[in-house]
C-alpha cells in the first residue's frame, strides 16, 4: 500500500481463458507456479505463470520511474507477538507531500480537541485492534496518521541529531513497531543511505 498522491505504476491486468474451463472455473483453479517476470522496456514487466500465460502487465511513465527512483522510502511494519499482529506498508512522499501529511493530521488532532502527539501515539497504540477489520478507507487514514507519526520519530544517526523526516531525502527507513499496548510503544528505528549502504 502507498500513501500519497501519486502512483507511478499502473497495472493492468489481463485473463486468458483456457480451452475445456467451464464458467467460474478461472477463479477457484490458481495459476501454475512458478511464476516469472519478463522485462520488456526500463520500468514495464510481464508477470507470467509457468505456461506463460500473463497475469499482468505493468507499465511506468518514464517522469514516474525518475520521480520514484529518487524517492526514498518510509516502510512501518508492525511485528507484535503477543497477541499476534503483523501488518506494513511502505510510504514514499516528496518534502511537500510529508509536510502536507503532518499538516493535515494536526489539523484533525485540533479538530478532535487533542494534542497531535498524543493523538498519532494513541492511533499507533490502536491499530492492532483495528485494522484487522478496518475498511479499506479507515486502512488508508490510519497508515496516514501511523507514517506522520514516524516521521517525527528520531532517525538515531549516532552524530546528527533529527527526523526520520530530516533525514528521509538521503535514506531509506524502516520502522518495525514491536509493542503498541497500554501507552506504551517499543520500535526500532533502521536507516539505510542512498548513497553510502548505511546511516
């Protein structure tokens, strides 16, 4: 799932029907594996099965290839063991779109009568008990208010001190929430530079 305005892949998705299938057999009879990509052009693949039959075909604008290879990546996972929960999504916004995020989720936090801290910590808390059954809309919302809540985190550079948002232009982070519970939550905080291999 990604969060932001714009998407720089559509994909299209194209169904073969085979010879001796009767109506409605396509959907309980799963594609053979393995399955494989084929590269056509830079940023346009095929997914095929094992008979080559193809299950989609991806295509990228070229300004979207260029705007998405310079973009680094928020990826929040939470990893919680007990109760179970698993559940990610990776977050890709340039500087306006971060800070048109973390202007929007205050001004729903005034709106609630809260402070906006308090309400991002109290949606990270939550979402282990919401998702699960959340609509897909309420899904989105959430992730929104659980990526500006990252990117107020610290990035843990040992010698400059910041954001995860500070720092986003030149890494790559990712956030895995290990405890949401009670008004307690435990995370680490992993960067991996642009440039270098590692912050």
């Amino acid at each position: 799932m990604r969060a932001g305005k714009n998407r720089p892949t559509r994909v299209h998705y194209r169904r073969k029907s085979g010879a001796g299938r009767k109506v409605g057999d396509h959907f309980s009879e799963p594609h053979p594996a393995p399955r494989r990509v084929d590269d056509k052009m830079p940023g346009d693949f095929v997914i095929r099965d094992a008979n080559g039959q193809a299950l989609a075909c991806v295509y990228a604008r070229e300004s979207d290839l260029k705007r998405a290879s310079n973009m680094a990546t928020l990826t929040v996972r939470y990893d919680i063991a007990t109760p179970r929960f698993v559940h990610g999504f990776v977050y890709e916004g340039e500087e306006t779109e971060r800070a048109a995020l973390k202007k929007a989720m205050q001004e729903a936090a005034v709106k609630a009568g809260i402070n906006t801290e308090t309400w991002l910590q109290s949606v990270v808390i939550h979402a282990p008990k919401v998702l699960p059954d959340a609509a897909p809309d309420a899904r989105q919302r959430m992730n929104s208010a659980i990526t500006a809540w990252a990117l107020d985190l610290s990035a843990g550079h040992p010698t400059r001190h910041g954001t995860i948002d500070e720092f986003l232009n030149d890494s790559d982070f990712l956030v895995i929430i290990t405890k949401a519970i009670d008004g307690e939550i435990s995370c680490e905080v992993h960067a991996t530079s642009k440039c270098a291999g590692s912050a």
